[in-house]
C-alpha cells in the first residue's frame, strides 16, 4: 500500500523494489496518482492495510 499516488515512488531510492514488486505482486494506492506521499495521508493508507489484515496489534 503506497502512501502518496501509484506513480509516485517515495523515497525515491526504493525504486528498485517498486519495481520487483510491480512485476510480481501488487501495488495499491487509494490516493489519486501524482499526489506527494504527506504524513496527514498515512492515517488512510494505515486504514486499508488493517482492514487487508488478518489481525492488527496497536503498540
């Protein structure tokens, strides 16, 4: 689950596993594409990946 738009890779220096995964898994992204990765957007992204989860531990 990406932070910011699908075509956004962030940090810039995981391009490499943007890549492996994009070959073989799956890239998510609820944010519209070219949107900046922003602290105010991991809430979200933190929402689909629990509910994507068989389990959550909150710390």
């Amino acid at each position: 689950m990406l932070a910011g738009g699908i075509d956004v890779i962030y940090p810039p220096e995981h391009d490499r596993l943007y890549a492996a995964i994009a070959e073989s898994g799956a890239l998510v992204a609820e944010i519209p594409p070219g949107t900046e990765p922003h602290g105010r957007l991991f809430p979200r992204r933190n929402r689909v990946i629990s509910g994507l989860s068989l389990g959550t531990v909150v710390v």
